[in-house]
C-alpha cells in the first residue's frame, strides 16, 4: 500500500463499528495511561537538560556573530528561506497540474525515511524534505558560532541535535505514512496495541516512560543468558565471586579473573554461548573468575571507590589466590571497572602487594582530559544535579543512567523503538543484547559523587594524583604489564583518551589494540563471526591520530590475539581445577543470586 485511499476496504463502512470499538478501548487505555503518568518520580530539572547558561552564552555568541559578520549570517539565511520557497513552489506546481508526485529530492539519504512514502507521496515528501533543510539550517547556525569555547560549543550541538531529532515527523502519527497506513489497515488496532505498549511500559515502571527494547518474557537470566556452567564459591556485600567449570583437561596455572562494571551486570560477557568470551575464555584453558556485582540500594548511600578497592578487588583477588593456591592472577577490568582496576593497581603497589601478574583493560578511560561523547553530561549543571539527588535518595537510579546513556544514541535506543511499540503496536523484538541495555543497576551515593568529581571532572588520576585506600595514586603507578583494548567507534569511552591513558601508565610492557565497531559489540566480537576487524602498533610513542596512521589492520576479532599475550603471562599448564575449596564452599550455582537483583 503506498497512498491512504478513502475507499480502501479499511475505512470501508461495513469496518465502522470495529474502529468504533478500537476507538473506545483507546479512551479507556488513556484514562490508565494518565493514572499511571500521575505516579511518575518527579525528574529534578537540573536533570532535565543543561542549565540556561548554555542558551544564554549560544543567544550572545549568535549577536556577537551577528554584529561582526551579518553578511555571512545574512547568506545562510537567504540560502534556508530560497531551498525553502523553491521547494514549496516545485511542489506546488506539480499539484496544479494535477499531477500526484512528490518534487524532485535530492536529500540526503537518512534510515528514518526508509518507507518508499517519503520519497513517493508528495505530502510525505514534502514534510521530510522541509525538515531535513530545517535541521540543517540550525546545525549550520550552530557551527557558524565561533566564540562559544569548544566544551561549550560541543555541548550545544548535541543537545541542539537532540532537538532536532525529538521533532522528526517519524516521531508523530500524522506525519509518519507507515503508521497511518497501518492504523487504516488493522482498522486502528495497531494504535491500539500501540497504546497498551505505552500503559504497560509506564505501569511497570511506576509512571516512568521507559521504553521497553527487548522481549522481557524471552529471556531469563540462568535459563538462556549467563549459561555458562559455574559456581558462586565467595560472597560478600560487594560481589559474589563465580569460578567457571574448566573445559580442557589442564589450564593456565595462573587463573584470571574478570571485574565487569558494576553500572552494568556482567552477563554482558555471556550472553549466549556462541557469544560468550567467559565461555570462550574457559575453553583456550583458563580458570576464569567473574565478579557479580551487588546491584546496590539506598542502604548504599556511604559506599566509596575505597569500598570497592579494598571489599571488591582486594578481596576477590586474594580469594583467587586462595582457591588456587597461587601467588598471582592476571586480571580483566571492564570499563569503569577498568578504570577502578588501575586505581587498585596503584594502591597495592604502594603497599608491596605483587598479586597481579599483568592487567587487562576494555574500553577503559583513565585519561579525562577529553571525555568524549558522553562529557556533555560531565558539566556542572548536570553534576550539581547528580549530587543533590543522591543527597536525597541515597543512590544513583539506574534509570538516570540507562536514560543519559540512550539519549547518546537517542534514534536507534529511544525515538525508533518507540516508534514501533507505542505508534505501530509491534511488540519489542527477542534481542538479548537489548534486553541487558535494560537490565540496569543503581550507583551507590558517594561512589558516584566521588567518581564524577574527582575522575571525569578533576582527572586527578592522569595529573596531580587519585586520593584512595589510604593512599594518592596515579597511572604512573601502573606498572604490571598491560594489554589496552579500545573500540574506534566508542561512544562512551572515547579511544584516543582510552590510549592517552596508556601511555601515562608506569609500565613498560604495554600493548594497545584498537578493535572496530562500538563500546559493546566491539568487545563482545567472537572469532566465530568473523565480523569486526582491529588495528596493532607497538609505538605508543605516537599521537593517537598517528597511532591508528601507521597501524597494521587485522580481519576478524582480536581475542585471539590477546589470548596470545595472555598465555604468555600465564605459565605453565597444571591439572584443571574443581570449585572453589576448604575455605571456599560451593554457595551455588553461576549466575549466582546478585545478577537477578
């Protein structure tokens, strides 16, 4: 179907009295749907958007550029208002002489208009090509400000951006075609799903709108997520220590252990088994340890970085040690668990403490001299915003955490699904990887606090010094050998800080790998699918620009690559080993009781 045709059987009369019905099931779903909204927490509004200042300095950049280069400012505009008019009138034209097509549209191309009615039906047509100048208009309005400093300049163009993407015509039902042909199709069923969507998204999140990414009813975390055959063989009120069931004859006799990021649970690395580096791991013959994080609540309030090291990485370590019967462990961190993991590496080297034979780092930023996509949400408005919610609540919500993390991606996480559950009524697709997206956790209050201050803002780490567990620790105090893995597409972690890191590091066994794609899929990139590529230099002398310059390119994954590196540091083989020991009982089986919570 590409027109909405008055006579087509959908708006037939003979279909009147089911739309008439579908019709009063949506009043009743919008009473439900206002109970709910009324329930919703009351979001602070310096967590809302950046403060004022922001549009206040862009509106006085926007004058002063006005007053010393009005003929620049006066040509873009001529510019806008001429696509606009002569767009208008091809358009126009075309309808006078009866012709139903949409003008000519040279736009560029955009996965939003993909539904042949944008580029087909001259009303659809018409709308896409209006906004795309409109949207274009004010992106150049915004580059054109060169007084604004560059973080204030970096801030306006996304939250500007975020502007322009929220008022899409995808993201209203009358000026999104495939919608519209749908409700007409189903005789308005497909709003009506649409709306028991939204009812049944705020319902269960207590009139917050959080749209719902993955099939919750298709996945269970033990059943077919976090599979992996282990043991919880420690708990504390930080973690619960899972040690895997060996799958070769002998393994490494130096185990690893892996401390995912507590802003996340750490099925992410054992998703399913064809994507599992845990299992992966396991089956090149390490003794692999995770550590499941608690998901903490407002009882948490007091709970530090210092809690973290001393109760989560030292504990856990020295429990490894203990299993094992070893003197030393090779260990993973994992984004802000990378970071806490060089933070842990300083402090035991300050003590003497020699337990870690090298250190693995994904997606880790030390270095916060540059904070990437996400430090637009560093600045102070939305820190003073931070800090005086968890003053209140004891503890960072996960939904603060899961809603800024999607607005970084807002089409792909927020506008496009919403789309199809709310507009089309499409039920949310069985994708494991975005049922984890939503399976967030809470930030205890002061860990928090002192993580956004002293690390993405005061970058005390990478320059004067980290004060924690007694001690001031810097990356210099990093000098275990290290491998660095870093993804060339990461919006979280930015790679070129992630490498400047590095390089600030006291060792000097290092060795940096830069793998293609993002944060997630840049890690979790199995050799079996043969997808993402990545790229090797041992010159980390080199600017990172230069790095990546002179770097070789490999196809596929690089886990086997690190899996080299790691062998290496890992001794000789020993018979595999059972779970846990006399001091370490089986408390249960993997996932263990913390990643449900």
């Amino acid at each position: 179907m590409t027109t909405l045709d008055p006579n087509d059987k959908a708006t037939s009369g003979k279909n009147l009295p089911k739309l008439e019905a579908n019709l009063a099931r949506i009043e009743e779903l919008t009473q439900r749907m206002l109970s709910a909204m009324g329930k919703g927490r009351k979001v602070p509004q310096a967590l809302q958007g950046p403060s004022q200042d922001l549009y206040v300095k862009a509106a006085g950049a926007y004058v002063t550029e006005m007053m010393n280069n009005p003929a620049k400012l006066i040509e873009h505009q001529v510019e806008f208002w001429g696509k606009s008019v002569k767009h208008y009138v091809e358009a126009q034209h075309l309808l006078t002489q009866g012709k139903f097509q949409a003008a000519s549209d040279n736009s560029p191309k955009d996965r939003r208009f993909a539904n042949e009615m944008w580029d087909t039906n001259p009303y659809f047509n018409f709308v896409k090509q209006q906004y795309l100048m409109n949207a274009a208009a004010v992106q150049q309005a915004v580059a054109d400000l060169d007084t604004l400093d560059a973080g204030e300049k970096r801030r306006l163009e996304f939250f500007s951006q975020q502007i322009i993407d929220m008022m899409s015509p995808t993201n209203f039902l009358a000026t999104n075609p495939e919608a519209l042909a749908l409700a007409a199709e189903t005789e308005g069923e497909s709003l009506v799903a649409g709306l028991e969507n939204l009812v049944a998204d705020l319902e269960a999140n207590n009139g917050d709108l959080v749209v719902t990414l993955a099939d919750k009813k298709a996945f269970k975390v033990g059943e077919n997520l976090g599979t992996t055959e282990g043991d919880v063989v420690y708990r504390n009120r930080m973690f619960e220590l899972i040690q895997y069931k060996p799958t070769t004859d002998e393994v490494h006799e130096t185990p690893l252990i892996i401390f995912p990021p507590w802003i996340n649970k750490f099925y992410i690395l054992d998703l399913k088994p064809q994507n599992s580096m845990i299992k992966w791991a396991v089956d090149q013959g390490h003794t692999v340890f995770v550590v499941s994080w608690v998901n903490p609540d407002e009882t948490y309030r007091d709970t530090t970085l210092t809690d973290y090291v001393e109760d989560g990485y030292m504990t856990a370590i020295a429990q490894v040690k203990q299993i094992c019967d070893v003197p030393q462990v090779n260990a993973v961190g994992y984004c802000i668990a990378g970071t806490t993991l060089s933070m842990t590496l300083g402090v035991m080297k300050h003590r003497g403490d020699t337990s870690v034979k090298s250190a693995t780092f994904f997606t880790t930023l030390t270095d916060f001299s540059d904070r990437g996509e996400v430090g637009v949400f560093l600045d102070n408005d939305f820190v003073d915003g931070i800090e005086a919610e968890v003053g209140t609540s004891g503890m960072l919500s996960s939904f603060y955490m899961s809603r800024t993390f999607s607005y970084l991606r807002s089409n792909d996480l927020i506008y496009g699904p919403a789309i199809k559950s709310y507009m089309m009524g499409k039920a949310p697709p069985a994708f494991d990887l975005l049922y984890w997206n939503g399976d967030g956790t809470n930030l205890p209050a002061k860990m928090a606090v002192e993580y956004l201050r002293g690390l993405c803002q005061g970058d005390k780490l990478a320059t004067t010094g980290f004060e924690i567990a007694g001690t001031t620790v810097t990356l210099a105090d990093v000098d275990v050998p290290i491998c660095a893995i870093a993804c060339e597409t990461d919006h979280i972690a930015a790679w070129k800080s992630s490498y400047r890191g590095v390089q600030k590091m006291g060792s000097k066994d290092k060795t940096f790998i830069l793998s293609e794609s993002g944060h997630i899929a840049g890690i979790v990139n199995p050799p079996s699918k043969n997808k993402y590529g990545h790229y090797t230099n041992p010159d980390l002398g080199l600017s990172p620009e230069d790095w990546q310059a002179d770097s070789d390119k490999h196809d596929g994954s690089w886990w086997p690559r690190w899996d080299g590196w790691l062998s290496a540091k890992s001794d000789k083989k020993v018979n595999a080993r059972g779970a846990g020991g006399p001091k370490n009982p089986v408390l249960g089986a993997a996932p263990g009781t913390y990643v449900v919570s």
